[in-house]
C-alpha cells in the first residue's frame, strides 16, 4: 500500500512539473513566460499578458499576435494623459538584448478584441505571436479569474 501511495505521489508530482515547464516557451532567442489572461465573456475584449526575455545578443520585436478566440488582436500600452490613463496602440515591442519584458495589467498588453466565445477560467487559449527575428510561435493563455493580478506567474 505504501509503494501505491508512494508511485502515484511521483507520477502526480510528474504531471506538475510537465504543466509547469509546459506553460514557456522559446522563440529563437526569445523566453516566453507564463502567458495568461482574464475570464471574460464572448462579445467583448480581453487581454493577453506574459513576459518576454531576450538570451541573445541581437534586438527582437513582437511585431503582431492572432487568436482563433478573437476578431483581432493589437499589442497596447497604458499611458498617463494628465489624470487620466489612457490605452494606446504600439506598432511593434521591442526586446533588447539581454532585457526582459512584461506584459502585464497596467502596461504593456495584448487586447483580444471582439472575442468569439468566453475565456474561461481554466482553459488554455492559443495565441500566435510574431516576432521579427524568432518568427512564430503559438503559446497558450492560461485563462484565471476575472480580477487576477498574475501574481501567481512570479518567476
């Protein structure tokens, strides 16, 4: 009995560190950490955020994202208009060499606009991203609760 208890504890602790190490990824010399987003119903728009870590020596820039899950997706950041903070739309996000990146709420951000169906809590959403030197690569939104901070993604 203590083996069974033993062996199925190892395999549950596998599972974790699979869905842990599963949730970055890498682009070239890109990092891609703990991409996540909000629940929020169909209709209207949501957000994508993660960090990105350049291990390279040559500058790269997120040139654009796409999601099945939404009619468009533009790359934001949030900027201070007198009292006011406004989102503004950005071309492109540059990642220096050896820089880290955050997208997070209340920075720089991806909005999922016109989403076809909710993001719900718990699911794994595909994004593609494009970078200018690394190219493609689609990650998965871990999708939490409406209000997260994504304190939980700490590295």
């Amino acid at each position: 009995m203590f083996h069974r208890r033993l062996l199925l504890g190892a395999l549950a602790g596998l599972g974790l560190a699979t869905a842990a190490a599963a949730h970055s990824y890498t682009a070239g010399d890109i990092a891609i950490g703990h991409p996540w987003s909000r629940a929020a119903p169909a209709g209207i728009t949501g957000a994508g955020f993660m960090t990105f870590h350049n291990t390279g020596s040559a500058p790269d820039r997120l040139l654009s994202a796409r999601a099945e899950i939404a009619r468009t997706v533009e790359m934001h950041s949030n900027v201070q208009d007198g009292a006011v903070m406004r989102m503004r739309p950005v071309e492109a996000i540059e990642i220096a060499p050896g820089q880290e990146v955050k997208l997070a709420p209340g920075g720089l951000h991806l909005m999922l606009i016109g989403l076809k169906q909710p993001l719900t809590k718990g699911a794994r959403v595909p994004l593609t991203l494009v970078f200018e030197r690394a190219g493609e690569i689609t990650v998965e939104l871990a999708v939490e609760a409406a209000g997260a901070a994504g304190d939980q993604h700490a590295h």
